[in-house]
C-alpha cells in the first residue's frame, strides 16, 4: 500500500510541478527509490532533429549525446527505434545482447556508463497509439520487477504529459504539435524521397504519406510543402 500512496503523491507532485527544474527533481527522487540513478527523457517528435533536440532531460554527459548525433539519424538509434514500435517498457540488455546488436560499436560507444555497468529500462510513452516519446532509465542494480516497471510507466507517462506542458507554456515552437510520423514524412520529403519512397521506409502507404505531410503544413500554418520544409527547418522540428 505505501508503493501505492507515494505513487499518488508524486503524480499529485508531477501535476503541480510550475517548472522543469521541479519536475524533474520529482521524477529522479522518485526512480531512485527503485535503484535508478540516470534518467534521460525524449521528446519524439522532435527526434528527426537529433538527440539534442529532443531530449527534455539528461542525465548522459554532453560528449554522449553529440556522439549519438555524430553516429547516424537518431530515429534509428536502436533503443529508439524500438521505442517507437513497442508501447511496452524493454532492457537495454535485451537488445544489446541480441543476435543482430551484439558487439556493435553502440551498446560500447552510445551508451551511459552506469547502463552498461548495471541495467538500463526504456519506457516508451504513447498517446492515441502513436509514441509521444521516452524515458530511458539506468541503474547499477535496480529494481526491474513487474510491479516497480508497472509504477514507473505510469510516473513516466505523467512526467512526459508535464515536460510537454510547460515547454509549450514557454513559448515553443508548433513543433511540439507536431507527431512522430508528421516529422519522420516531413524530412525525408526534404531530402527528396516520393511518398512511395517514404512509405516502404516507415512501412506506411503513400496516401497516409501525404496525410502526415499534410497534417504537418496545417500544424505549421503553412500551404505547400516547400513552406512546411522551409519552417520545419528553420525551427529546427527536422534536420536534414
């Protein structure tokens, strides 16, 4: 029952947090509670950018993060693409020690220290089963049980639903607004890829290409997707 009364006192918490520097003192207080002690929460819709961009919290150094960058398209970091595929929380070690990522320069290169000595929990967040964004949790010897995950997630989902909140109360850009996929179609259009090319890559058709794109340019205010391309750019939603 205590598990369940801190949870509530900290979504209460959460809710009334008038910063993000307050918020996110909340949310490491109440992680480290289950042995985590790095946290780093991601915006998805402005991961086309770069980890940079979308990142709303980090505890991963900066040379970490501009490693991340320097290494390809952040949407297809691993532990990011599958964020983006799957609702459900994930290990680290559940990827870095599969058949296809084992070895690879970025389960040594691309991840925390502290994940790679312990244990590393992706919780995606998702809203109207499209991914909102991410938390990516890591600890020498946490606690991983169903229940800890299950009261982790919930936490997750709300600090995730306030991060956006107050950085939309600050004046950010209609990036915020935008999707997962309305920036995914938006920057490959940018790079000069058909709606056809588009949907094999995000295995979409190109009919809902053309919807992402066009949802974009209302989102953006704008009427062709030269303008969408344009704004999207200078606002820095995409990086191509």
């Amino acid at each position: 029952m205590q598990k369940y009364a801190q949870l509530g006192e900290t979504l209460a918490r959460i809710t009334a947090a008038a910063s993000s520097a307050s918020l996110w003192a909340i949310v490491k207080d109440y992680v480290a509670q289950f042995g985590f002690t790095h946290v780093v929460a991601i915006d998805a819709a402005r991961i086309v950018g770069g980890v940079r961009d979308a990142v709303l919290f980090s505890d991963a150094l900066p040379e970490l993060l501009r490693a991340i960058d320097a290494e390809g398209a952040y949407e297809d970091y691993p532990l990011v693409k599958r964020g983006l595929e799957t609702e459900f929380p994930f290990l680290v070690s559940e990827l870095t020690g599969a058949p296809e990522h084992k070895g690879a320069p970025w389960t040594e290169k691309l991840l925390a220290e502290v994940v790679k000595r312990g244990e590393g929990l992706v919780i995606p967040v998702w809203r109207n089963r499209e991914p909102l964004g991410g938390f990516n949790l890591g600890g020498d010897n946490p606690d991983l049980s169903g229940l800890a995950r299950a009261l982790l997630q919930v936490v997750c989902h709300a600090a995730l639903e306030r991060a956006l909140e107050l950085r939309q109360g600050k004046g950010s850009s209609a990036g915020t607004a935008l999707s997962v996929r309305e920036t995914q179609c938006l920057r490959h259009v940018a790079i000069g890829q058909s709606d056809a090319d588009i949907g094999k890559l995000l295995g979409i058709s190109p009919r809902t290409v053309r919807f992402h794109v066009d949802s974009a340019k209302a989102k953006l205010g704008v009427s062709t997707r030269v303008q969408a391309i344009a704004k999207a750019l200078r606002e820095r939603i995409i990086a191509v």
